[in-house]
C-alpha cells in the first residue's frame, strides 16, 4: 500500500536508524536522505527483520524499487515529499493533544545538563519527561516529544540549530510555555553571519511562551529579547538574573574548596543555596535550574536537599574493561526508557564477548504504570540476545515475570548485589551496566573494572565516526573504504575501534599482522581484513579465519601459491591484495616483476585476486606533488596492464588519509584511511573539520611549595628560579609520555591553565609547575587532547603524532565514551 498521508500512530516507535531496531513489529521507519545516507538503501533488511510501516521519500522512488515493494506482503509505505518534515508534523500532532506545562531550552552551551539537573530535581515533585541525551536537533526533537504520555505532568525539551531558519520548525512541536536562554558562546558560529543572527534564531523557540528565564549578564542576548523577541511576544514575562548587572534576581557566588553558596535577592525573595560545585560553567547551569524551581513553586528546603544529592552528569555511555574478561558498559547517570533503548542497541553492537548481560535498575520518572513500565522493557528485551539479566530495586524485583532473559537475578537494593552476587558468573560478558542515579551502580562498575590506574585514555566513540564521515565525504558514495586498525588502533584499541566501523558500514578493515587479524575475528568483527605482513607459517591460520593477506614480491607470491596448491580440493580460498612499488622502496612488486606476475595470474585462476594497491610516498607535503602524479601514473599503468589478466575488475586503491585530502581525483575504487580517522588530518589543511578522538588525562597525585633555588626531578634538572607550586602527576614514560617531553618541553592542561613539565620525566611520575592554575590533589589533567592536540605536542620534540598514540603503554586504562 502507497499513500501520502501518515497516519498518527501513538503507540508506534519512530526509528530513523535502521541500525538501532528493537521491536520492529511496533516500528516506523523514515528513511532520510542525507549527504552520507541514505535510508531507502536499508528497507528490504528492515522489512525482513519485521518492520512492516515506512515512510518514504518521492524523489528516492525508482521503477524497481516500486516493483519490489509489490512481493511485500503486510508493507505499507507512506509516501512524502520530506521524511524529516513527515516526522516533525507528526511530532507536533502528538504535542497537540497535551495540555501540560512545557519548559523549552536552548542556548551554546549548557542545554543538556540544565535538562538533566531539572530532572533530577524534580524527582517526587513532577512526573517528568525530557530529552533523551542531547536530542536537541531538527530529527532528535521530534523524537523526543514522541515520548510524551497522559502520565506526564510537565515536560522539558531542549531545542539546537547550527543554521537559520532551523527554529521555527523546533518551535512547533516543542510548543513550550516556559524558556531557558542558557549562555550565548562560539558554539556554530560558522553557520551564521554575525553573532547576533545566531541569538535571533535561538530566540524564535520562544516567540510563544509565557515567562523566559535567562542571565542578562550576556548583554547581547537580553539587547536581543527587548528588541525581537518582546515586540512578537507582548505578553511575555522576562525574569532575568545576574551576578554584574541588574536583574529582577540578583546572584551572589560565593565559592570554597568543594561547594559553594549561591545567594538570590528581589524576585521571590531572599534565599540562599549550597551547591556541590565551584566552577563557572556547574555555578550558571545550577542557577538557572534553581530560578526555574523557584518560577514553580518548588519549597526551597525541598530544593536543598535534593541539591545535596546531585552530581556532575556524565552525557555519554562508557566502554571499559572489567574483571574476568569481561567489557563494562557503563550508563550509571540516569535510567529512562529512551536511554534504556539506545544502550540496549550499543549493548546489541558490541561483539567482543560472546556473552551479554544486563544490570538495571528500578527506571524512575517514566509516566508509566509499573505493568505497563515492565511490559514496555519487556518488549526493549525480548528481541535481544541478552543471556543475563540482573534486577536492583523494589518494583523490578516485583515484576521479575516481564523480564523475558532466561537467567534472571533480583536484588532490593545495590549493596544486597554486592554482598550476595557470586561476580565470576559474569566471566566473559559485555555487561551494561544502567541505573538511576539513587542506586549509586558507581559501586558496581568499580567492582568489575580491571584497571584503576589513574591515568586513563578516552576514547571518543562518537568523534570516530565523525571523522570518518568527513572522508567519506571527500570520497563519495561510490569508492569504498578501507580503515586501518593497525598497532591496536594506533594505540585507541583495535576491537573496539573496529566494532565502530562495522557498525558504519565501512568495506575494508586493514591490519599490520595476523595476529591483529584474529584478534578482530575472535571479537566478532566480520568485515573484510587486509593482513599487511603475512608469512608462509601463518597462511593456514588466514584461511581458516578468512583474512587476506598482502602479496607484494614473487618471493611471497610462489610461497602463497605451493599454499594453496597443497590444500584439499574445494578448500576455500581467501583473497590476496597485490602491493606495487611506484616510488616508496618499501614493499611491492617493482615494474621488471609484471611480466612475470601477469603469468601467473593467468597460470592461477584460482587465485583470486581481491585489490591492487600502492602507496603515495609524500602526499602530506605539496613539494612532493610532481612525484605524486608520477607514482599515479606508474600505478595506473601497473593496474591496467595486470587486469588484463584476471579477466575481472580488481579494486584500485592509491591514497591514504592525507591523498584523500590532497588528490580526491585519485580516489579511484577505494581509498585508506589511516590516522586521519584519529583526528589528525596530516597535510593541515582541514584539522579544523576533524574532532579529537584521544584524550590522555593524568591525576595529580600531591601538590607542594618548593622555594627558589631548589631542583626538583633526577638529575637536578629541574631549577626554579622563583618559588613555585610543583604538582606530580600520575604518569611517566612507562605510560608513553616521551622523555623529551621534561624540562619544559611539554605542557599539561590544568583546569583552564597551561603548565609546564620542570624536570625529567621519570618512569612512572610527572612533575609540572602549576603556579599559575587552581588545582588541588586528586585533580585530573588532561595531558593530551583537545586543548593540547597531537599534532601540536609533537611538533614540540621533534615526531610526528603516530609515535605519541601508539606509543601510549597498555597499563593505560583504556575508557570508550559516545553519547
């Protein structure tokens, strides 16, 4: 069945991902066309998982699409001109039918953890529904409003744009009746014009609500409100609040070592906080939750000792080891059933352990009856190849019939886990581990974690796949990609690294030796792998674990062939990838060999003969570019002249990160992407478009004053010339921070500051001058990352960014984070 009219279906699930099905029977799939998508590519393999409802889009229809969609029995497609616009019309129906309060948040920074604080504080006030994470965008509102329900009796959503004219449309489904302007910064900046005509656009969430708090310290935001947003919105009321100008609600911050006191005056009165956060950014946010608890009516004593049980909140899942092989995902901040959702299908993902288990809690603020609550989780489950599944809480405990997991175990309450669950029965699991933030499961991840080394590596999940959509952006949708996970992912970790990319799609993994190569396999990754460096004593251990290995002399070439000749007839056969030498003098057939290697792929047809490649040898550097088109030319020569003997195309494949960047015409049928996927782009000329993917934080481990004269470090080495304040910090060159990088050579961000190394660097410690930063022991700080990036490090001693990652030491807690 084809119609333009979506019909409104409440109790149906909006799924704009096919990779995050759940309960397909009870699903509805938009599929969007973007500039690195396409969901219309996905529906048959939907439709074969149960999902029987799509929206589609008319300008994606083809003649034989169409007829497909004939065999498929129960389908019903709904065919519109805009997926995107389908799904937020049906989002604003949706909101039509609720009458309740709506609190709608935006601004640069800040929207979420504004929305999750409030939530957290209005727990036993209001049955409260929100965003999910950061769904803040023209699709993530949209579905976020869809979770609206009868039970709910106030509701927050945060509202984001990059562009404008991207408001208006967040506006009406949001419809609140309550604004929050938290801050104005540089947050896309790039897609407007002037400061100015971002705030503008963000002000159009409100053009209908009836009282807006923000901070008029921003002069520009409450210039704008005067002359925008109050002549389009006569009626509404402004509370404003500072701490330098006037307001109607005047703030006092007054800080200590570990709270601060946060004193209001004028409207609703004298009242006075304490908070368990000191710096700037915690103080604004918590203000502007405590104004909005206030515009409610909320009893202040009832605000204080909530405001005791809050926390810095942590917007991401994290993966980590954990005790007797097993991988920990950690969602411990919150437990909501949209979050519950979307760690159920990262828990689906992750194919490192053969085993999945997981540990809830009672999920708290869902507007949901309890039979309807468990039946709901039920559903999220049933579909799921969970083996283990461990309840904490009261009502949990008490609707453990709805939990469809064959083996099940209920506690009352974390420490009853603690104390009576035998922890060796989890050998060998991924175990998400997801809980409202009253349960404390904190507890329980430092239980089963592996490494408490205080010097951790992150690894940003998220900025991977951002990263890796830029350069499939440069390449577009017809060159494949390869992605090099090679020295254990330069050094972010292989497995979990190649999960993240088989769940993008990409074609071709490639490693440096078999060994990487099984390791992927025994992890679950299925995709394609290139092994660089294979020997006749391993070629039985790449057939049996279907990895294809790289020919590049006739040496190796004969040694591959006596292989395969000795197997049993119909034995299967992996792929080869031949090398080329066109300039590097590394590894690769040289021209003199192509006579000979056409011979006997004649000779061979049961060699299959997967790719050809080479390797650019200067690429980064534009002095290079003659040598560059040379070696494209002896490669296309090479190419051309041995396909003619397979009798089939072959992929081509030439660039790795930095050709992408620098000769895109040379893309041909795949291209290699290396270290840019880590967020360095080697010719400089696009860092700005690439995200940081490593971020290495140490912890300061004593702080002391050391008077002018003194040395501090081996050696002596480490002079001051004034007194100063000496931090030692949690990491040495047995973590892989470079020796060279003592004496000042190298800095360490230290809250906002940077600070020099003074000393040498010793094994196991760090000593930095932290004179003119504010920190205190237990701090961390990050060593490398965002503010001190890779690139920039490097250059300081004289490397280059892929010896600081892989030389990061193992003893290095390893954390995977994404939203």
């Amino acid at each position: 069945m084809i119609t333009d009219k979506v019909p409104y279906f409440p109790q149906k699930r909006l799924l704009t991902d096919s990779r995050l099905i759940s309960t397909p029977e009870n699903t509805v799939f938009f599929a969007i066309r973007g500039e690195r998508h396409d969901g219309h590519r996905f529906l048959r393999e939907l439709y074969d998982k149960g999902v029987r409802d799509f929206v589609v889009q008319s300008s994606a229809l083809t003649p034989a699409l169409r007829k497909e969609w004939e065999s498929w029995a129960g389908a019903r497609f709904y065919e519109v001109k805009n997926p995107v616009e389908a799904l937020q019309k049906l989002a604003a129906e949706h909101r039509s039918h609720f009458t309740l309060p709506v609190l709608g948040i935006t601004g640069s920074n800040g929207k979420t953890i504004v929305k999750e604080w409030l939530v957290q504080l209005l727990v036993g006030a209001k049955n409260v529904v929100a965003s999910p994470k950061s769904y803040n965008s023209q699709i993530g509102v949209p579905l976020s409003v869809w979770n609206l329900r009868q039970e709910h009796n106030f509701a927050v959503f945060e509202a984001g744009v990059s562009l404008p004219l991207e408001m208006p449309a967040l506006q009406r489904i949001i419809e609140p009746e309550i604004g929050i302007f938290t801050n104005i910064g540089s947050a896309h900046d790039e897609g407007f014009k002037t400061r100015l005509q971002k705030i503008s656009e963000k002000l159009k969430l409100f053009t209908k609500v009836k009282q807006l708090i923000f901070r008029s310290d921003y002069r520009e935001v409450s210039s704008e409100i005067d002359l925008l947003l109050k002549p389009v919105n006569p009626a509404l009321e402004v509370i404003s609040w500072a701490t330098e100008t006037e307001a109607s609600i005047q703030v006092t911050f007054i800080s200590g070592d570990a709270t601060s006191e946060i004193r209001f005056s004028g409207r609703y009165g004298h009242h006075h906080f304490v908070v368990p956060f000191t710096d700037d950014a915690s103080l604004e946010n918590i203000t502007h939750c405590l104004v909005c608890l206030l515009l409610l009516k909320i009893d202040p004593a009832y605000i204080q000792t909530h405001l005791e049980k809050l926390r810095p909140v942590s917007m991401r899942l994290e993966l980590k080891e954990g005790i007797f092989n097993t991988y920990l995902i950690d969602d411990t901040y919150n437990c909501d059933l949209q979050g519950l959702s979307m760690a159920l299908n990262f828990l689906n993902r992750q194919t490192q352990r053969p085993h999945k288990t997981v540990i809830l809690s009672d999920v708290l603020q869902s507007g949901l009856k309890p039979d309807d609550l468990f039946a709901t989780i039920g559903q999220l489950l049933q579909n799921l190849p969970i083996d283990t599944f461990i309840g904490i809480g009261p009502e949990i405990s008490k609707h453990r019939d709805a939990i469809p997991v064959g083996r099940t175990y209920f506690y009352r309450d974390t420490e009853e886990f603690l104390d009576r669950h035998i922890i060796g029965d989890l050998t060998n699991s991924t175990i998400l581990i997801k809980g409202a933030r009253a349960f404390s499961f904190e507890r329980i991840v430092n239980r089963l974690q592996q490494k408490t080394h205080n010097t951790v590596l992150e690894i940003n999940l998220d900025a991977i796949t951002h990263n890796l959509h830029f350069y499939k952006r440069q390449i577009g949708n017809t060159t494949k990609i390869m992605v090099m996970v090679k020295a254990f992912a330069y050094g972010s970790g292989s497995s979990e690294i190649a999960s993240v990319l088989q769940f993008n799609r990409v074609d071709y993994l490639g490693v440096a030796y078999p060994d990487e190569g099984i390791a992927l396999r025994q992890s679950g990754i299925t995709l394609p792998v290139m092994v660089m460096n294979a020997m006749p004593n391993t070629y039985e251990v790449l057939r049996h674990y279907n990895l294809e290995p790289e020919i590049f002399s006739r040496k190796s070439m004969q040694e591959w062939i006596n292989f395969v000749e000795k197997l049993p007839a119909g034995s299967s056969i992996p792929q080869i990838h031949l090398k080329l030498d066109t300039g590097m003098h590394r590894l690769g057939f040289v021209e003199e060999d192509l006579e000979w290697l056409k011979q006997v792929i004649t000779d061979h047809p049961e060699i299959r003969i997967a790719s050809i490649f080479s390797h650019l040898v200067g690429a980064d550097e534009g002095v290079h570019n003659p040598f560059s088109h040379l070696q494209y030319e002896r490669f296309r020569k090479g190419t051309d002249f041995l396909e003619q003997a397979t009798g089939y195309v072959v992929l081509k494949h030439l660039l790795n990160s930095a050709g992408i960047i620098r000769f895109p015409e040379y893309k041909m049928d795949m291209v290699r992407l290396g270290i840019g996927l880590y967020g360095v782009e080697a010719t400089g000329q696009k860092q700005e478009k690439l995200q940081t993917v490593g971020t290495l934080r140490a912890t300061i481990s004593q702080i002391k004053s050391v008077a002018a004269g003194e040395t501090v470090g081996y050696s002596r080495k480490g002079v001051l010339d004034a007194p100063a304040v000496i931090a030692t910090l949690s990491i040495g060159y047995a973590d892989g921070y470079d020796r060279r990088f003592g004496n000042g050579n190298g800095w360490v961000w230290v809250n906002g500051t940077k600070c020099p190394t003074i000393g040498n660097i010793c094994m196991d410690m760090t000593m930095v001058d932290i004179t003119q930063a504010k920190a205190r022991e237990g701090d961390q700080v990050v060593v490398m990352g965002e503010e001190l990036p890779a690139w920039q490090l490097a250059e300081a001693i004289g490397t280059i960014p892929y010896e600081l990652f892989t030389g990061i030491g193992e003893r290095v807690k390893r954390v995977f984070h994404k939203e």
